[in-house]
C-alpha cells in the first residue's frame, strides 16, 4: 500500500506548490526543501484563517507570502557575502592556475610523469607526479570554506571532517572532496538547511545534488569553475574509526602508498572501480590491498583497541618492493576463492564467508572494517565479479611477462568478460 501511494504521489505531483515530477528521487528532494516546508505552513495559515472565518482568503495569502519572502530574503542575506568571498577567491586561484600554464609553455618546460623502464620505478614515478599541485590544493580549501562557513553560520554546533583518499595522501587532481558533518541536528533537516542557504545565493558556477534517500544521505557540490566536486555525508561513528585505522597503517610502511595508489589507478582506467556498475569502489580496493599486506606480514592486524595500532612498534621482514607487491596482489586477488571465503581486516586478511550472517548480497564478500558482517560488494553479480577476474588474469599476464603500470592501465584497450580465466 506505501509503495502505491508513493508512485500516486509522484504521479499527482505536489498540488500545494504546484509542480510535477518524472522521478520518485525529484518527489523526495522537492517535498523535504525548504519552498515546500513554506508552501505547506503557508496553506496551513491559510486554512486556519477560512476555518475560524478570520480575515479574507486573499489577505492571509498575501500575509504569508510576505512572510516566506521575508525568511528566503534572510536566508540569502546571511548566506550571500559568503558566497561573494567563495567567488572572488577561486577567480584568482583560476587566474593563478591559466598563469602558470602559460609561463610552463612559453619557456619550453616539459612537465609530467618521466618513462619509466622498471614496474617498481614507474609505480613510484606515477606516484610522485600525480600527486595535486599546490593550486588544486588552494581551489580544494577554497570549496571546502565555502561549506564550511555555510555550516558554521547556520548550524555553529556541527562539526566538518575531511576523510578519505584526500588525508591519505592517494588522492590525485581531480579526486573528490569526502566530508563528513556530524551534529545533534536531523541529518535530513541538517543537509536540506545547507544545500537551501547555498542555493538561496542562485550562483551560477554551484551545483547541488541532493541524494537524500540513499543508506547515507549526502550533498554532492559541484564548483563549475574549478571542476572540483565536494561531497558532504553524515559522519557515522564507524567512519572515523576506519579513518583511524588507514591512517596508522599509511604511518607503518613507505610502500604502501605508492602500491595501494598503483591498484587504484589500474583499476579505474580497467573501469572496475565503481560500486553503481557493479564492481569494487576505491575504498575497497584498498581494504583489499591492506588484506593482502596483512597477510605478507607488512601489516599487523587490527586489534579491538585502536590506539595500540596507533601506537604500534610493529616491524616487518619482508622486503619486496613495491613492483613485486603489486604481482603478488594480483595473484593473490586470482586465487581468492569468493565463494567460500571473505576478505576481512579484523579476521587477518581472508576468513570464511559466513554468508548466513550478513544482511546484503555475499556473492563476492569485502567486510567493512569496523562493521562486522557489513558486505562493501554487496552490488557485485556473477557477471560482475567474472569481470573484474578478467581484469586479474589480464594483469598478472602482462606483469609477469615484463609490463609496466601504463600497461595494464592502458585505457584505450577495450575490457571484456567474454573470457572466463
């Protein structure tokens, strides 16, 4: 009976505001804004008024009209300046940027990655030069100021985190800014509030994209002038544990970043790196990359204490460096047997599925790292997982005969799954 009253919604579109919608996702975000909430305490004002025979219909509407432009007029007041102080500082930062580039072109300099001849040597090249120069750095906190001073003068209470492959240091130039807010306040009512104070401004270069009804609602922020994308999610506690976690672990051991970075380039030029397609996402990549550290005793495991991996003296002996570590994963990713087992970091790498004790879809199992039997590849298939195993088999052939990272991430070479290895 919900799902049908639902779609009758969605069909109907809201007669208080007077719109249609073609999707259930654009009936959700309309009917949790804030033009709504004031359509909907606007027609309730009115119908008190018809009701207690008050003043005439036409007055009261008029009255409350003027009330919501009012408070959208407030809102955009306080919201505006910050706006203008975000619009003039990425202008410079972009004018910045075009003068380099011109100056880098004038004088004949050559920059990027140099050719490299051996696997280890172009993993660690790929890493130093693709790391984000100081301008996209400057335009990243410029983004992130402009959300941050939104929260901070609307909801002073809410705290921001910056998370992800940003603070890890595997970010590239155009990676995604992860942040997280977390406050006593409705997560609904929090994310709804900033995207309304940011869209009241009605700039040109900021888009918003509110995914609302998802397992972790989030605010997706696009600055069209720098081509940066900033998403804002509510902080869980489990978040900032993992985050806790990744961070001991980049502390441990040089090779790890220059190794996990290499899979994750590879992965996303082989387009296998992207949960709505089915396949495995950044993050759970580098769950498995730390799984099979793990297991070459690089790393420890993690102990229920976290502060003892924070404080660890662990040392390793093994000494491979970052080209034969990146053979190994691949092989050690072929011979996983999905079926029966798990990739899990607090079990020490791989353990039995256990299929029976998780919620989500186990056809290929990466458990979240501080959320016993949470499934990170719930979205994998069958056909999805002989993909990505595809992608292996090709990998570890060409690494064994002598390829390098640009190799096997050759994106110009369709992927197939016509071929089961």
């Amino acid at each position: 009976m919900e799902a049908a009253h639902a779609v009758s919604n969605v069909a109907d579109g809201c007669g208080i505001c007077n719109k249609r919608f073609d999707s259930q996702h654009a009936y959700n975000v309309h009917m949790k804004s804030m033009t709504h909430r004031y359509a909907v305490e606007r027609e309730a004002t009115a119908r008190q008024h018809r009701e207690s025979g008050g003043a005439d219909y036409q007055a009261t509407q008029r009255e409350v009209g003027a009330s919501v432009r009012k408070a959208t007029s407030n809102l955009r007041d306080r919201a505006l300046p910050i706006m203008d102080t975000f619009h003039n500082r990425m202008y410079a930062l972009i004018a910045e940027k075009k003068k380099k580039e011109e100056e880098e072109e004038s004088s004949g300099r050559e920059s990027g990655e140099p050719v490299s001849q051996d696997l280890t040597e172009s993993i660690l090249n790929h890493y130093k030069y693709s790391r984000p120069s100081a301008n996209v750095q400057k335009r990243r906190k410029c983004l992130f100021m402009l959300v941050k001073r939104i929260v901070n003068e609307f909801y002073p209470s809410a705290k921001l985190e910056i998370y992800g492959s940003i603070p890890l240091l595997l970010d590239a130039e155009n990676s995604d800014i992860d942040v997280s807010i977390y406050s006593s306040i409705n997560q609904e009512e929090l994310l709804v509030g900033i995207a309304d104070a940011i869209d009241s401004c009605n700039s040109p270069h900021i888009q918003i994209t509110r995914i609302l009804t998802a397992r972790i609602p989030l605010l997706t922020f696009t600055d069209r002038l720098s081509n940066l994308q900033l998403d804002l999610s509510i902080w869980f506690n489990d978040k900032r544990e993992i985050n806790r976690v990744l961070a001991a672990y980049m502390k441990m051991d040089k090779r790890l970043r220059p190794f996990i970075k290499a899979i994750r380039v590879w992965a996303k030029a082989r387009k296998i790196n992207d949960s709505y397609t089915g396949t495995i996402n950044s993050f759970a990549w580098t769950v498995m990359a730390i799984a099979f550290c793990i297991m070459e005793l690089i790393l420890p495991p993690i102990p229920e204490d976290l502060d003892e991996l924070e404080n660890s003296t662990f040392t390793t002996t093994n000494t491979k460096d970052e080209g034969q570590l990146l053979i190994g994963f691949m092989e050690w990713c072929l011979a996983f047997d999905y079926d029966t087992k798990r990739v899990s970091l607090r079990c020490g790498g791989i353990t039995d599925k256990e299929a029976e004790k998780f919620e989500d879809d186990t056809v290929f199992v990466i458990e979240r790292p501080r959320t016993p039997y949470q499934n990170m590849t719930r979205q994998m298939t069958v056909f999805t997982v002989k993909r990505v195993r595809y992608e292996w088999h090709r990998a570890v052939e060409m690494l064994r005969s002598g390829k390098l990272l640009r190799d096997i991430s050759d994106d110009s070479v369709p992927t197939s799954a016509t071929t089961k290895p």
